[in-house]
C-alpha cells in the first residue's frame, strides 16, 4: 500500500508532524501502537488520531512497525504486524517516543531502536543510566536516536535521506 | 498469553474502556485483567462476578502500549472459574437461545414468516421482555425464507477454474442471505468459483460469551478441520463478518486453545482478499458509471483488533461514485447478545451513544461495517441502513 508519508508512532509528536501534510492534502498513515500517554491530556482519548481520520489520513490503530527496509541510503518500506503487505511511502517519520512506548527496547547492556535498528546516543557504562536520587532528572530519559542537523535518523553512522526523527526518541 | 506482568499500570486501558465510561459496576480492565489475574492465580474466590460486564471488545489491547492481552484474559478467567455463575432458570434459557445461532436458526428458518411476525408482536416482546430478559426494545434480525446454502445448492459453479471457500456464518445462513449472494456475484464476475466448507459450523462466539466454552470448542475444531481441508485445496477460506474471521483467527487459539497456527493466514475476510486482488490487478472488475453513494464506515471493534479496517476502507475508495467518511472508531456498544438482554440494554445505549452522533451529524444515506451485530444497533438506533462493504461493492459494479 502507497502513502506520500508513513508516521510511526500516533502520539504527541506523530500527530503535529502528521497535522499539517494532512492540511496540504497529504496521504499519510499513521502507525499507532498502543495510545500514547498524552492521550490524557485530551477531552478524548482518540481525539487528535479521529480528527486526522476524518480529514483522510488513514491510522492504524493498535499496529506495531515491525521493521524497515533500508537500500541506498533510503527506507523502502515497512512491515507491520497485522498487514499482510508493505506500506510504502516516499517519506517516513519515526515518532515512537522512548523506553514507555516501546520506541527504545533494553536489555542490561543495551539500548536499540527496534525498526530501523537506528544509532542510539546512551552510555556504555550501566551505572550512569540512573541517578540513585529518584526525584533527580535521569540520565536515560537524554538516551534516543542519533539524528543529524535536518534531523534525519542516522544507521550505521548514515544519515538516512527519507527518515526523520520527532518528539521523543530523539537524543537530547 | 497470560502476560500479566508485562502491565505497567499506566491505566490507558482504563481510559478506553468503554463500559468503565458508564458502569461504575465494571472494575475496568486493568482490574479486571492483569490486577485480577494475580489474585485468582492465588485463590480462584478472588473471581469478580462483575467480569461478566466485559463486552469483549478488545479496545483494552488495541490500547496498551505493552500488548497485555487483557481481554483474552478476562474472557479466559470467565470461562475458567465463572461457569458456576451461569444464569439459571428462564435467565438461563435465554442464555442458551440467544448463544444457540445455529441450532435455533435451524429451527425458525422453516416457519420465517411467522417466526419474524410473531417475535414483532408487542404482547410477545412484553412476554419475553417480563419473563425472559429479552429486551422489548430490540428486534430480532428476520429470519429468512430460504437459507443462504439452499440458494446456494441451485448456483452452477462448475465453469470455473479458480476457486476459494466462503464461510458464510449464521447469520448469511440464517438472516441476511442477500450479502452472502452478493459475495457469490462479485467472485464470480472476477472470475473465481466459490465452494462451500464441508461442514460449517457457528463459529462460537456467542457461546463463549453465554459460558458454553466446551460446546464453542468442539465446534471450532469442526471448522478447523473443514478449512484445512479447503488449505490444502489451495483455497483461502473468505468471510463476510469480522467477528466470526477475529474468532476463529485469534480466540480459538488464545481463549479456547485451539491450535489453529497451520490455517490462520488462510482465513480472511473477503474484502481484505478482493483489495489485495484488485489492487495487484488480478482481477479487474466493470463499475458502473452512474453509481453515487455517500457512505460512512464504521469500524468494528475486533476489525480494529484484527487491524484490517484499512482493507475495508481502500476497497470503497476504490469504488467510482463513492464518498466515504471514516467515523472515529467508538464501540456500539451491542457486543453480539449482549445487548439483546434486558439488565444491559441501558448500558449498551449509553455506550453506543456517541457513536449514534457522530452517525446522526454525518447525515449519510448509508452506514458501511464489517460486523453484523453492529449493523442492528446501528439501524435500530439511527435508523440508517446499514450496509456490508460486499453490498456496496455489488451494488457499484456492472454485472
């Protein structure tokens, strides 16, 4: 299936980047696994989601990006679990947030970027991930994708042409 | 599947769950799922009767950013330690005619016309309003004259070279043959012929959640096996209704432990197959050039679990002549019987409600979904004609 523009990931950042490519007419597809957190902040849950759907953006509710296909330099499509084909797009935004949303996996040496396997910025050494003082602001909460300065996602220290990177997956 | 411990308390599904927005009753599915589960893990009395308020809709799962399988789990603690909580008496009876679709289908198909008129008759409703706990509000969907697989039975598809199976449900079989027809139209203008499973069986659903589990299971293994045989024909197995496609595809393995992992990818519903077909230019259909329409499509609660309202969408925009709305996906709020009885029409309303809205606002001549029992809510609440995706599309091409 062909889009203009596939946006992984329906939460804060996936919506204000998707909100205006919908304006100037647009096909975008929105990927959202889960409802984001921010979601609370609205009279309805949904409600930013549902107002893009209705102006013609099509959202996946509830589907998860399994993984991207990088050639050249460029992501060539995307899997997602419960389609059975590849969504294709000639832009693509990576807005998974961080570790709650699942836009970060860990384990107890690392932290990955699950679709496109993108460079994470954290540090190597495990003991300064957490500041012991659970009210101090934390250090893995600046973890997130390497971009460059147009914000583009970098792979294997590439940048990736037709990927960018909003809200907060980005490294700080 | 009993992921529990994947839940992190984030409440999201708290917030979606449609019934918590109108039954203070309801724990919610937080509670309800992984919060219980750790209790009826140690001692089984910790069961809430409340679960049985659960519509299993799975807005829950779609809304977890940590893929607990709430729902699933709620459904397979009912099934496990609520039997005893089973409604006795005529309660009970009712129970067992609302989840029997296709013994009782069977049973008033030969007298349709007189069945349809006498479930209509106000001292009938009353009677089973009073007695029963039939809603007096609701109506049965018709019983139809003629069973869909005797129409069938008279359809040559012997000229063709391509086939797939159709499971056509109880309530093609039994109610609405006309969306069933219209399938066996479009499949054959696009050149496939269309074969029946060797044995059909209701898919279960509504026995699951009448608490007749071991009955759902032998007849799950009964379609199981009909739709291997149709896999190993090279068949896919195509449906028209999304709860029976979500039940056999994803419950059957995860409530009821039926292992269905050699078949799953061939089940499917067909609009899902014809836009993959039309779309790779497989087959190409004739549209009529006067065809209009102003559609509005309503996506069921398991087409969003299944995620493949997209299939259901893209088809009708497919169609020349159609302007389509996609509504903001709100539960209906009749979950299947559910809402047939008389302790839960209230809640069911008020679930719906938006829903009935968001319709009314969009002011369309028809309503599209995927899901039967949708289609009575929608059409008794509104009181707009309801149409399968399928019915559109046969309306909309020349034959």
């Amino acid at each position: 299936m062909r889009f203009d523009v596939i946006i992984i990931g329906g939460g804060w950042a996936g919506c204000t980047a998707a909100e205006p490519l919908v304006e100037a007419g647009k096909k975008v597809c929105i990927v959202s696994e889960g409802l984001s957190l921010s979601a609370v902040k609205y009279e309805s849950p949904y409600a930013r989601l549902a107002t893009l759907q209705k102006q013609g953006a099509v959202v996946l509710r509830g589907d998860r990006a399994i993984s991207g296909k990088i050639e050249d330099g460029k992501v060539v499509e995307i899997r997602t679990r419960n389609m059975d084909e590849p969504l294709v797009a000639d832009e693509y935004v990576l807005a998974t947030g961080k570790f709650f949303s699942r836009g970060l996996l860990s384990d107890k040496e690392h932290i990955w970027e699950p679709v496109f396997g993108a460079d994470v910025v954290y540090d190597p050494d495990r003991t300064k991930w957490f500041d012991p003082d659970f009210e101090a602001p934390q250090p893995f909460m600046k973890f997130g994708v390497k971009t460059d300065a147009e914000g583009r996602v970098l792979v294997g220290g590439k940048a990736i042409v037709n990927l960018t990177a909003v809200g907060d997956i980005c490294n700080e | 599947m009993n992921n529990l411990e994947q839940c992190l308390k984030c409440n999201l599904c708290t917030l979606v769950c449609p019934m918590m927005e109108v039954n203070p009753d309801y724990p919610g599915p937080k509670k309800a799922g992984p919060d219980g589960e750790r209790y009826r893990l140690k001692d089984p009395a910790f069961f809430d009767y409340a679960l049985k308020y659960c519509l299993n809709c799975k807005r829950c799962e779609v809304a977890c950013p940590s893929d607990v399988h709430i729902g699933d789990m709620i459904q397979a603690a009912r099934i496990k330690y609520g039997s005893q909580a089973k409604a006795k008496g005529l309660r009970g009876l009712r129970d067992w005619t609302l989840a029997s679709t296709d013994l009782v289908g069977s049973l008033a198909s030969p007298f349709a016309p007189v069945v349809n008129e006498v479930l209509q008759l106000k001292p009938v409703k009353s009677v089973m309003d009073g007695m029963l706990g039939v809603d007096k509000h609701r109506t049965f969907p018709k019983y139809s004259k003629q069973k869909f697989v005797n129409w069938f039975r008279k359809q040559d598809q012997s000229g063709f070279d391509r086939f797939v199976s159709y499971f056509h449900g109880c309530y093609v079989n039994y109610n609405y043959p006309k969306l069933g027809q219209d399938l066996v139209k479009i499949l054959n203008a696009a050149g496939y012929g269309v074969h029946l499973l060797e044995k059909e069986k209701c898919c279960g659903v509504a026995l699951m959640s009448n608490g007749f589990a071991a009955r759902a299971k032998k007849q799950g293994a009964v379609n199981l096996a009909s739709i291997r045989k149709a896999a190993e024909a090279g068949e896919p197995v195509l449906t028209t209704s999304s709860t029976c496609t979500f039940t056999m595809r994803d419950e059957y393995p995860d409530v009821l432990g039926l292992q269905n992992s050699d078949v799953r990818d061939n089940i499917m519903l067909a609009t899902k197959w014809l836009y993959e077909k039309i779309s790779s230019g497989e087959i190409k259909l004739k549209f009529r050039k006067d065809f209009r329409m102003k559609v509005v499509y309503h996506t069921a609660c398991h087409m969003q679990k299944m995620g493949w309202q997209l299939y259901s969408i893209e088809l009708l925009r497919m169609i020349p002549g159609v302007t389509l709305t996609v509504l903001d996906q709100n539960c209906c709020g009749i979950s299947g019987t559910f809402g047939f009885k008389k302790e839960n029409y209230g809640f069911s309303q008020k679930i719906g409600s938006k829903l009935f809205e968001d319709i009314r606002t969009s002011n369309p001549e028809y309503v599209a979904t995927d899901c039967e029992t949708c289609k009575w809510q929608i059409e008794m609440s509104t009181g707009i004609p309801v149409l399968n995706p399928i019915e559109v599309l046969a309306e909309a091409i020349e034959l």
